[in-house]
C-alpha cells in the first residue's frame, strides 16, 4: 500500500503514523511531494518528490505523474489551499485507482470560507457563536468579540476583540474579516473519520490544553459523550469522507462549533495513537473492507507535542 501526502512541508507527526499503518497492512512506500525541496517531510518517507506550487496550473497533472509512477493507492492533502483543487480533480485521481481523503467539492467549499460555514451552521440548527455584521458601530455591541479572516487557517490574524477601539482596528488590519461573538470554556478539537456513506467510523475529542500559533501543543484525549452527540448531528448535515477536523467549545449552555477542516490538523498523530487511527482506516477502504462505527479507543490520555530539526 503506498501513500502519498501533498504539501507535506512538516507534517513529519503523520507520516511516521503512515509508516506504521503500511507496516501493519504488509508493507509499502510513503512518499512525500512539496514545492520546497528542504522540507522536513523529504528526509522521513521512502520517496521525495518536488511539485510546483498549489496554485500552479501544473500541480495536478504533477500530482497524478506521481501517482502513476509511484504506484500510489491513497492521496491524503494537508493544506487548506489545496484542497479545493484536488477535490475538483478527485476523479482525475480515481481514474488511476487512488483514493483521495477529500471531502466532496461542495463540502470542502462551505468548510473553506468561514461565511459559508456559518451559514451552513445556521441553516442547520447547529449551534455557533452569533455572527455580527462586520460593518456595524463599533460602540454599540456587547464585548469581547472574536474576529478572523474569511479564508483563514492556523489561526492566522485571528484575534479576540475587547472594546470598540480595537475593533474598529482589527476590522483595518484583517482581510475580509467575520465577527463573532466570543464564546469562553473549554475548547476541543475532534478528530473525525467518515465512511463513503459519510457515517462516523470514530469521533474523537481532544481536549486542547495548550496552543501555540493555532496547532495544539499539549492535549487530552476525553470521551465526552454530548460532544460526540453533537459533532454526529452535524456530521449527518454536512455528510464529508475520510478524516475531518472539527474545531467547538464546549459551554455552560452548549456545545459551539466555530470551524470545520476537511483534512489531517497538527493534532490527529494524538488520536491516531489513542486508537483512532485514520490512516489504517483509508488503508481498509482501499482494501474493500467494510467499516463500522467504533469507540475502541484510550480516555484519558495526554499528550505533548515538540519541535524537532532534521539536518537538510
């Protein structure tokens, strides 16, 4: 069974989980590909490919050129960019018996611009945190907000707002902002994973105890069962594939969906290792194998993430 990872730049976590999956399933090859030829990612895999950019119109066809000559049975993308243009292209890939973890086009699209999401959240009866119009007075709204860009990712120019003078900053500085109220208590990751059909094979809480830049530093592994309730409620609203991220918090009066990542966050080597193992999942699809929902994995564990170097 061999893999490919897209941009794989520093995802160095997951491939070594794809390694041990391979390894597991009788073997095989990870190969990495990256527009920068010094990414972490070349010197952890059995193969290493340079690819031009993601918005380069060469990048699929450079995408499927690997595939073919690599003999590659399962593509797994790893950055926002990219994953609209592979989803466009999924049968591209299907035409050469690889199979994508990459939600339908139309999902991917709602997950990608943060207005789309929260009308989807909205529409759909899920409970999020109350959108505010970016434009409206400053000085006549309830404090703290939260403010974010559009087409966003890692947290990137995402900042929690605490009077009107610093909105009417932020809503300068952040391109094509969205205001939200901002909503307090325990913030969780969930790391999920849908069938063909879209049905949950494992739904995944992880409790983030510490984050730096956006990416979980240190976190929990928590068997909540009203988080579970709730991301299978919209799982069942928004139906993605394959391995899915999900971004709540969970609150006196509820649980509050803020994002969703149709893609492998910084984070599921956590839940990978506490039984949920996504990667050994796309494995059994490709093989044919039929799957079913399961909670075989640990509560309660904790894990601690930290930097590393590779010498290029």
């Amino acid at each position: 069974m061999n893999i490919l990872f897209a941009s794989s730049g520093r995802r160095v976590e997951l491939l070594k989980r794809a390694a041990r999956a391979v390894e597991k399933f009788g073997g095989g090859s990870i190969v990495a590909a990256d527009a920068m030829k010094d990414a972490p990612t070349s010197r952890f895999c059995d193969a290493f490919e340079t690819v031009p950019c993601v918005s380069s119109a060469d990048y699929i066809p450079a995408l499927c050129d690997i595939c073919r000559r690599r003999n590659i049975d399962i593509l797994i993308p790893t950055i926002d960019p990219e994953l609209e243009i592979i989803a466009r292209s999924v049968s591209e890939f299907e035409r050469l018996g690889v199979l994508v973890n990459i939600s339908p086009v139309e999902v991917v699209r709602i997950c990608r611009d943060k207005f789309s999401t929260q009308k989807f959240f909205e529409d759909n009866g899920i409970k999020a945190p109350a959108h505010i119009d970016s434009r409206a007075d400053s000085s006549k709204q309830k404090y703290p907000l939260f403010i974010k860009p559009r087409f966003g990712s890692s947290s990137i120019n995402a900042f929690k707002v605490n009077n009107p003078r610093e909105l009417d900053f932020f809503r300068e500085y952040v391109k094509d902002p969205i205001v939200q109220n901002f909503v307090g208590g325990e913030e969780y990751t969930v790391d999920v994973f849908c069938g063909f059909d879209s049905q949950p094979i494992t739904i995944v809480p992880r409790r983030r105890l510490a984050v730096r830049s956006g990416e979980i530093l240190k976190g929990r592994i928590v068997r909540d069962a009203g988080i579970i309730s709730a991301t299978a409620d919209l799982l069942s609203k928004l139906r993605p594939f394959g391995h899915v991220t999900i971004q709540c918090f969970k609150c006196d009066d509820g649980i509050f969906f803020v994002e969703v990542n149709p893609r492998f966050g910084g984070g599921a080597p956590m839940s990978i290792d506490a039984g949920a193992d996504s990667i050994a999942n796309l494995i059994r699809l490709k093989r044919g194998e039929k799957l079913s929902y399961n909670e075989d994995w640990q509560d309660g564990i904790e894990f601690s993430r930290f930097d590393d170097s590779v010498m290029i």
